[in-house]
C-alpha cells in the first residue's frame, strides 16, 4: 500500500501510572503525586498534572522535585499493577485491529486502514477507542491520528490531557513546515540548540537543507530529519517487532565536567533502567554505556559478561570499569546513557528514532 494512504493512530495515556494511583487511591486525586523515588533520593518515574504544573517531570532526581513541589506526595510503583491496566488497553486496540505496536506500557500505533469494525474513519475509532477506555479503566488517553507515525505521535501530544487531535493529509506538509523544531519526535533539546545555530527554528527552515548536508552535519540522523521535514515517514505500524536493546539516557542543561557528577547521573539512570529491566522482565549479558561531549562527539563503550545481567550492583561494577576506557578529567559531557543488550527474550516493542490526497479521516 501506498504509504500516503495509511491511517494511523497514536494511543498515549495521561500521566499513566499517576493516574492509575489516583484512581486506585481516591486520596491522592486533585493533588500533586510523583511515582517512584522518595523526598530524598531516587528519580521520578511519573508525575501526575497537578505535579507538572510545578514543574515535575518524569527522569527528574526526586530531590529536585521536592524542592519545585513541597507538597509533592511520593508513591511507590506498582508495575504489576500498571501492566493489567495496560493490557485491558490493548485488548481494546485488537478488537479494532491485530496492527497494534506498543512502545511502552502506555502508547502504541495503531494501523487502522483495514479494521477489523469495517469503520471508514480513523476519527471515528480513535474517539470510540478514548471513549472505551474511560469507560473500562477510569483513565483518560490522548489521541492522534495522521497518515504516518511521525505526524500521529505529534498529534497525540497537541491536546493532552484527554485530548484528540487530526492531520488530515492535504494538511500534513504545511502543518510539518509550521512546526517548531523543537516539538518534532525525534528531535531533543540538544539537536534543536544546534539547530537553532543553524537558522533552523521550524519544519521550512529544516525543508531547506539537503539531505547530503544534514548528514554531514548529524550522520545518519540526517536522513530522518530530511524525510520528516517533508512529513515523510515509511515505517509500517509493527506489531511483532523485537527489541534488541534496553535502555535510558539523559542530556543535562549544564555539562558535566567532573567524575563524582558523572558518577552521580549514572545512578540516576541506573534507577530509570532497572525500573524499566523489572517492567518488562528483561535482562541482559552486555552493558553499553554512551557517552556525548559537548562537541556533540559521541563514543560508546561496551562490556559482556557470561552472567545475566540483572541487578543494579552489576550495572554499576560495569559502568566504573567502562568510565575507565577514556579520560573522564578533562572533559564537557552533555549526554550519558546506559544501555542493555544481548536480552533474554523479546518484550515490550518500543520506539527507538508532497500530500494531496481525499481520504475519510
């Protein structure tokens, strides 16, 4: 099938596991909640509305978050529980197609061009599917829906929460060209900065770079950035699509310049990786530890070993053996991340990074 032709639905739930706290404990709705850590140590798994509105987010070291949200109420996760929910979300999805792709616990693509419900518009099975999710859960989705995953992953996120929102086709160029850089999937904040340098500030400054030249200047990267500055995106909605690696990274606003920092920050994503290594059941033989200079140079090292990989002691023993590999005194770090490989078997699929037509969207 013609690309340009698919219908796709992005599923993304709100605030996924504050949400199913506050419904779970009547106590804690209205009020400001962050899912894992504690006042003093550990990282925010999630936050709830009220706690972003202070300006808590998820992969924020717990102290910090104490500090912008005093009242901020700490809850211990509950996996088990998140995933039974999560599974009466998908039942859902396969009663209207088997073309389902989960990123995660809470979001997947939908690829609802032939549907099961005969259903000509994909508006129509996005607000029957929120609808029925409120009604069997209690908790609330945001939905969007476009002709590809890029522009279906960007919808979802403009209404939020509970929100829907639709790029039909004859939109989707010039909705991308009016798009600032820096809501693009795919695009972080440090891309967009250097972008920014770039005179790149939305989708027609990006439109006009060749592809050769963004290469050049992102490696392979590039291509993407080319193809998505035209709202092209090919990549079929998967649904048996095998995770090869697991993993969290972290860019920092101010560079790292110092060991005991490093050390510091890989804790905090020690603990986003072994939350997310406990979610999906995953373990692993090797561990890669990423590293970003501000120079945006990259380099990676990787270490295997003959056991599972499977409790923080062994991440940390192989990260310190890996910061060994290169100078760590002299440097300006912007990114870190760890991540696993050699997995021990297939889990969770999740996502790694001209239209005029008349379609019943």
């Amino acid at each position: 099938m013609d690309p340009a032709m698919r219908k796709i639905i992005h599923i993304d739930m709100d605030a996924f596991y504050a949400s199913v706290e506050q419904r779970d404990r009547p106590e804690l709705k209205g009020k400001p909640v962050a899912v894992g850590g504690s006042s003093d140590r550990g990282v925010v798994a999630a936050a709830s509305y009220e706690a972003r509105r202070f300006g808590v987010r998820s992969a924020m070291p717990s102290k910090i978050a104490a500090r912008k949200c005093p009242d901020l109420i700490f809850v211990k996760p509950r996996f088990d529980a998140y995933k039974v929910v999560s599974d009466q979300i998908r039942a859902i999805f396969y009663e209207y197609t088997d073309l389902v792709e989960p990123l995660s616990l809470d979001e997947a693509y939908l690829d609802v061009t032939s549907n099961k419900r005969g259903i000509p518009s994909a508006t129509l099975i996005a607000m029957e599917i929120k609808k029925r999710i409120k009604e069997e859960t209690g908790l609330t989705a945001s939905a969007g829906v476009s002709i590809n995953k890029f522009l279906a992953k960007i919808a979802s996120d403009v209404n939020k929460p509970d929100g829907f929102f639709l790029i039909p086709p004859e939109e989707a160029v010039s909705y991308v060209e009016k798009l600032p850089i820096e809501r693009f999937f795919g695009i972080g904040k440090v891309t967009a900065e250097k972008m920014h340098k770039m005179g790149i500030y939305n989708g027609m400054d990006l439109k006009q770079w060749s592809e050769a030249d963004l290469i050049s200047r992102f490696g392979k990267s590039g291509r993407y950035y080319y193809r998505i500055a035209r709202a092209e995106d090919n990549r079929t909605v998967d649904p048996d699509r095998i995770r090869k690696s697991l993993g969290a990274e972290n860019t920092f606003g101010d560079d790292l310049t110092t060991l005991p920092q490093i050390r510091k920050e890989l804790t905090h994503i020690t603990d986003i990786l072994i939350r997310r290594m406990e979610r999906s059941g995953t373990k692993g033989k090797t561990l890669t530890l990423k590293v970003k200079f501000s120079d945006f140079q990259q380099i990676t090292r990787s270490k295997t070993i003959g056991a599972w990989i499977e409790n923080r002691d062994q991440i940390t023993t192989l990260y310190e053996e890996l910061l060994t590999t290169f100078d760590t005194s002299a440097v300006k770090i912007r990114l870190l991340g760890l991540a696993l490989s050699n997995l021990n078997h297939e889990s969770d699929k999740e996502e790694p990074p001209g239209l005029q037509l008349t379609l019943d969207f």
